[in-house]
C-alpha cells in the first residue's frame, strides 16, 4: 500500500475540545482517523502534541511528500510512518496517523483491521461500563461529587452484546436510586455520559451494590493527591498512604469490589504492591501508574505491584509501542484493559486494537454516542464469527 499524502485538521472532541483528524491519500482510496484527549491525565504520558495541535497540523502538511517512497506491507511497517515523523509530533497525532494507515492497508487486503494485528483472534474482552462518576470528569452545583472518578460495572455474560444491555438497563436502574437516595440528583451526566452525583464513594457503593453485579472503580488517586497526602472533600479528611490503604482495604471488603483502577499516586508503586498481595483475587489495576509505557509496565510486573493494566493508544501514539506493552502483560500474565479517554470522537478503531491485541476488558462507557460506537464495532465483530 502506498500513501500519496497526508493532511491534518482540528476537529472537536465530545468535550467540545479541540483534537486532531489526519486524512491519508492512498492508492486504494482515502481514510482518516482521529485521536481522543484525555482530562485526567498521567504525568508520564507523552506529550499529545510536539509542541501544540497547530504545530503537529503543520508538521504533517510539512511531511507529506516523505511518505510517498514507502511500502506498508504489514503491522510491522508502521515502523516506517514512525521513523519519519519520530520527534515532529506528539502521540496524539501519531494515534491518529497510523491509525488511518491500519485502515487503507486492511482495504488494501479485504481484512479487518484487527486481522492485521492477529488473524487468529477469538477470545472478546469482557465490558467495564462507567455508570456513576465524580473527580475530574464530573460537577455538581454544590460542588459536592465523589472523590474517586469512576464507578463501574462490569457484567459476566457469555456476549458482548449480552454485557452491553445488562449495563445500560443497570445504569437506568442506578439513575433511579439516585433519584431515591440523593437530594441534590438532578439527571445529569458527565464527560463520559456517567451519572453526577452528590453522594461520595461509600454512598455511591451502596447505590451501585443493589444491581447485583460485580463492581469497580477507577480512583484516579493522583487527581487528589499532594504534600503526602490524598486530600478528600467528600466529606473534607486528609489520608495518609496507609490510611489510603485501610481505607480501599475496607471499600474492596464491604463491598466485594472486583476491580480497582489507580488506588494510589502514579510514583506508589510500594503501596500497589501491598494492596495486591492483601487482595491477590482482585483486579489492581495501573493506569496513570503505567500509561501504556513498556519501562514503567516493567517496573510495575517486576515490583509485583499490578495484576492488570489500562491500555489507551494515544498515551503513547505508537501502535508498534502498544503492541509491546499487550506482549509484555500476556508474558507475565497481567490483565489487558483497552480504554477510552473522557474527551472522545466517533473513532471505533479502539475496538479492532482491542480484540486484535487480545484484551481482557473494554472500558468504553455504557452509552453516549461516541462511547456506544466502540461497543456496536466490538458487537459487529463479534456478529462475524
């Protein structure tokens, strides 16, 4: 497959924030894709864009011509888009450049884009469904929400498509004992089409544990950490690392939560590590810990301090990058969760990434348009077999 020439654009995210489209001009026709932003981020992911999403745009227009003389073969020739744009953009624009690259070589070769990853793929990841939500991603008038950012459900079902309705009849089932149980609900959804709440995470777990399925939640601990301490507001107390740890200790017991995504700060690999060997059957999940990084994975297997790990493609733009950290987890048996990012476009290549790549779950929100998207793609090749 040969490219002909690139072109980039801004297009706006379900945040209304600004995010980058790159289009390809191939001899088998024209693609594009997009890439989403995050608003919760870790601080050792790569940079979204070289220096700004105006300069990438402009690096790209800059680089077109360059990728005339190269061959994409396979998967592995994404190395050749890389080496040529390697230091000029950030990993958003590279997400969404190769990308669109994975979509003309599978026209080229009548395959779906997870056949160019693994043509032998069977097993679907089970869905993580974010039904309620507070820190970063959520508001309340006031200004009363939880302190953790996600809280999830996460149906056993023999389908995708079994998974998809059960969540979304739940989180209807949730807006009701919302209704009963918090005085200040008003209907409203979040960022990610998650319900907004006034109730902090206690309350929020005894709504949630009604629906009678397993449950987790992404605490985002980082949002709310500084000098030391995890600073909560809902109600107003500061913990200590091993006061955070009682304190996830008792949720994870009195709750039987399922699932725990970020319990402490992106540097606490020591604390990861003893809530895993405290609750060995539990997921203990990295996500700002690990940010789709090979080195900071690594460290995270070798110091026993998670049993799975998110995976979000623009945290480090190169599928070649993301193909490493899935062999790295599947080597030393750690969970793979593929996962959208708050601010989201109508881009459902992140369901191809994830089945191709052999995730374990999928964590893309319960409805919403941009959201849905993913799951039906998920669904629709899931149908094919």
């Amino acid at each position: 497959m040969k490219i002909r020439g690139v072109s980039a654009k801004e297009l706006l995210n379900s945040r209304k924030d600004k995010t980058i489209l790159i289009s390809i001009k191939t001899n088998v026709g024209n693609f594009s894709a997009s890439s989403p932003t995050g608003k919760s981020t870790g601080k050792h992911e790569k940079k979204s864009y070289k220096k700004s999403l105006e300069e990438d745009i402009k690096s790209i227009k800059k680089f077109s011509d360059y990728f005339s003389e190269e061959e994409i073969e396979n998967f592995g020739d994404l190395r050749r888009i890389e080496d040529i744009v390697d230091g000029h953009v950030g990993a958003n624009t590279l997400f969404a450049l190769e990308s669109a690259v994975l979509k003309a070589l599978a026209k080229e070769q009548k395959k779906e884009v997870w056949e160019l990853i693994n043509s032998e793929a069977k097993a679907f990841p089970r869905l993580v469904g974010n039904c309620i939500g507070g820190g970063k991603h959520s508001e309340t008038k006031n200004e009363r929400n939880p302190d953790f950012q996600e809280f999830l459900l996460i149906p056993e079902s023999k389908t995708v498509k079994e998974a998809f309705e059960i969540n979304k009849k739940s989180k209807e089932n949730a807006e009701d004992f919302l209704n009963i149980e918090d005085k200040n609900f008003e209907n409203k959804k979040n960022d990610e089409s998650a319900w907004v709440t006034s109730l902090n995470e206690r309350e929020v777990f005894d709504v949630l544990k009604k629906l009678n399925l397993p449950l987790g939640v992404d605490a985002a601990s980082s949002s709310f950490y500084s000098r030391k301490k995890y600073s909560y507001k809902n109600p107003m107390l500061k913990r200590t690392d091993e006061e955070q740890l009682g304190y996830l200790s008792n949720l994870i017991k009195n709750f039987d939560l399922f699932y725990i995504e970020d319990p402490f700060n992106e540097e606490n690999f020591e604390d990861f590590a003893k809530l895993l060997k405290k609750f060995p059957d539990k997921l203990i999940v990295g996500d700002d810990l690990t940010v789709t990084n090979y080195k900071r994975t690594e460290k995270a297997i070798k110091m026993k301090s998670i049993n799975a790990i998110i995976v979000k493609p623009n945290q480090t733009g190169s599928l070649l990058e993301v193909k490493k950290v899935c062999k790295l987890a599947k080597e030393n048996n750690i969970k793979i969760i593929f996962s959208h990012r708050s601010g989201e476009t109508e881009e459902t290549i992140l369901a191809d990434l994830a089945f191709g790549f052999g995730a374990d779950f999928f964590k893309c929100g319960i409805e919403g348009d941009v959201r849905e998207g993913k799951i039906k793609r998920l669904i629709e090749i899931e149908n094919s077999f």
